[in-house]
C-alpha cells in the first residue's frame, strides 16, 4: 500500500493541488449560493451571462475525472471540427465551484455537471441552464479499507464515509443503499450504533485519507476509486451502477439562451458527443489512454489507473460481492447520451429524500414531471441518435423510454 504523502503526490499538477475540491463547491453553493458565488452581483438572477462563444468557438470547462470523457474524446478525435464548429483547448478547473462560475459567467459555454447541480442551479437560483445530454452512465463506486472487515452497507453503521458533495449522485446512492440496510446517514459529529456519519471530502484527498484512517470508506466518480484499489489498499464495496442500474451522473449542460440564439450551434455540439460517446463504447481502453497523464494529459492520472477505472468490472468483483447483478450487463463506467425522463423524475424524488447541509427548501413542490420536461431540451440528442447508426434502436420512440431499476 502506497502511503498518504505518496498519494498526495500523485496530485502535484497545476490543476490538482488543495484547492481541487468539491468541498468549495458545498459552501458556495449550498449555503451563498450561485449570487454569492459569482461576487454578489445579481448574475444567477438575471441569467444575463457574458457569452465566450460570440465567434461561435465550442470552450469546454472540465475537470479532470472520466466524468467528462466524452467532451475530450470528441475534442481529442477532431469530432467538433467535423461538425462545422471551431473548438478551443479544453479548461481544466479545480472545483465544481469554478466550473459553475465558469459556466455561469459565459467563460465556458459546453461543460459537465453533476446531475443535480443543473436542478438546483435552475430551480433555487433562476439560471437559464439546459441538459442537452447525458454525459455518460454508471462511473462512481464505494470503497472501504482493504482489511476493514466491511462486506456491507449495514457494515457502515458506527462509521464514517466520505462524499464528494452533496448535491450529487453519490449521496443520493449512497444514502439509498443505507437507508435500505436499516442504516441512517447522518451529517453531524459521530456515528451511533445504527448510524454512517457522512462528510465531504476533496476527491484527490479521498485515497490518502482512507489510507491513513482518518475515514472508514469513501464513494466517488473515477478514476478516484481505482486509485484507491492500486495505491491505497481499497476493495471496492459496491459499484453504483450495479444498484441503480446505469444511473446518470454528469451531464452535458448549455446555456438556454445561447441554444435559442444558436440551435445550429447546439445540434453540432451535441453530434459530436454523440459520436464520442459510441466511439468510446468501443474503444476503451485506446480511449483510457488517450486522455490519461501519458495521452493527451487531460487527466493527471497515469494510464494504468484509467485503464483499471474504465475497464475492469471482471469477476472478481462479482466473487466479492461488489457485482451483484450481473444480469444487468452493465459496465464500470458506460456511454450513452439519451437523458431518460424517468431518471431525471427519480432524481428530483431523491434529493428530495436526501439528508444535505445547507437550505433544501427550494425541493418542496418540486414537480419531477415539470422538471423532466423544463430541465431538459432533448431534441438536439434525438435527432443526433437518429443520425447515427452506432446507437442501434435509437430511432425507435419505445428505445427512448425505460424503468428506473434500483436495487441492493
């Protein structure tokens, strides 16, 4: 097992260091929110952005975690360019934080989001932000320590688990999965005997820290996990898409205006997506390397990790019991662009579900069925999928709709 300062180590690129953290995103947007994020003046309000693509030009913000794989393959494979678009280097920023700023303030005009990000940015703060599609499936998984005796969820009570935000898929999951093992999540001090105390943490702190004690387990999106399994003498507990069924968990989000003033723009953008996507499908681990620290370094990450976060979902884990419905044919991180109204309603039902720090309220009287048809503008991805033949059954109306499946 490698130690805590060899960890940390692995995170010394410019866009790794501290500051890279989740946990700035918590307190600027779960308590200040977006206003205040963006310096108090009113922006989230109004929705009146500065637009970076006035020249039309695609600026991606992204960090850097296999969550955002498909903008950089459709940018590293030239998939932009081919549809018609001018596209710049993708910025990698440290924090959710700085992506939603970023976005917000029209430095970026394509990125991803954690799903529930785009709910509470539309719905709490009145910004004009749209999901063109799904950034990808499945990708995030829990750990404990390799020599914790941990074979369960109800192996959680008594311990202390670390989330990468609030707001996001890994709560939401996490927090069913005690639930449903007679557990309850907490968010404050210890945890009793039938108890998981929950706290967020920075992703690249997440392996370091599980390492040294300080945490009993930690869930988070890739290649988080696998770093953990190589460096830091993690077994993975459970993958999140093996108990919700290839879930959404980023998305590909656009600003309302900018699809209204350029829906041409918008339809490009997102048929070179939907080309990435099934390029990746196809391709993962050329597509491990390619963004990986030895590729085209849009990820620090070295390529053996990568390959491990977006390929291995082998039998081992099903002798462990982190695959437990194999019948699922589902894949450690997956590829598929369409965002199914029936994920997004559940959603909105689970955060509402869901023990957060910071104010809710804005959940209550949510309607999932009004969220699923005004979060979402899906006809650019309908049409992209009927374009191309890598998505078999796309055309087909009754491929669009599916039932959420969750289960332990």
């Amino acid at each position: 097992m490698t130690a805590p300062d060899d960890l940390s180590a692995l995170w010394t690129h410019e866009w790794a260091r501290a500051d890279w953290t989740r946990r700035n995103t918590l307190d600027a947007l779960a308590r200040g929110g977006l206003a205040a994020l963006l310096g108090g003046g009113g922006l989230a309000l109004s929705g009146r952005a500065v637009h970076a693509a006035e020249d039309d030009t695609v600026r991606i913000g992204y960090l850097p975690i296999t969550d955002a794989t498909a903008l950089l393959v459709a940018h590293a494979k030239g998939y932009f360019e081919e549809a018609g678009l001018k596209v710049a280097e993708p910025t990698p920023v440290r924090s959710w934080s700085a992506l939603v700023e970023g976005f917000a303030a029209g430095k970026f005009n394509l990125a991803h989001l954690l799903k529930p990000i785009p709910v509470w940015m539309r719905y709490n703060n009145k910004f004009p932000v749209k999901i063109l599609a799904w950034a990808h499936t499945n990708g995030s998984g829990i750990v404990v320590g390799g020599k914790s005796g941990i074979e369960d969820f109800k192996g959680l009570a008594g311990k202390r688990v670390a989330v990468p935000y609030w707001y996001s898929m890994h709560n939401v999951v996490l927090q069913y999965a005690l639930r449903e093992s007679g557990v309850t999540p907490v968010i404050r001090g210890e945890a009793g005997p039938n108890e998981c105390a929950l706290q967020i943490l920075a992703p690249p702190e997440m392996p370091a820290a599980l390492a040294a004690g300080k945490i009993d387990g930690y869930i988070v999106a890739e290649p988080f996990n696998a770093l953990g399994e190589i460096k830091a003498g993690a077994r993975m507990l459970r993958f999140t898409g093996d108990i919700w069924k290839n879930h959404p968990c980023c998305v590909v989000v656009a600003h309302e205006s900018q699809i209204a003033a350029k829906p041409e723009w918008a339809g490009k953008a997102v048929d070179a997506i939907v080309r990435a996507q099934a390029y990746c499908v196809k391709n993962r681990e050329e597509v491990a390397r390619l963004i990986s620290k030895e590729g085209r370094g849009y990820l620090p990450m070295p390529a053996d990790v990568v390959i491990k976060a977006t390929t291995d979902y082998g039998p081992a884990y099903e002798a462990s019991g982190a695959i437990r419905h194999r019948n699922w044919a589902a894949q450690r991180i997956d590829f598929q662009p369409w965002p199914y109204p029936s994920a997004t309603k559940l959603i909105v039902e689970a955060m509402g579900n869901t023990v957060v720090e910071g104010d809710a309220g804005f959940l209550k009287g949510l309607d999932p069925d009004f969220v699923a048809r005004d979060l979402v503008d899906d006809r650019f991805v309908r049409a992209s999928l009927k374009r191309y033949p890598e998505w078999p059954g796309a055309a087909d109306d009754a491929a669009l709709t599916r039932q959420e499946t969750l289960s332990l």
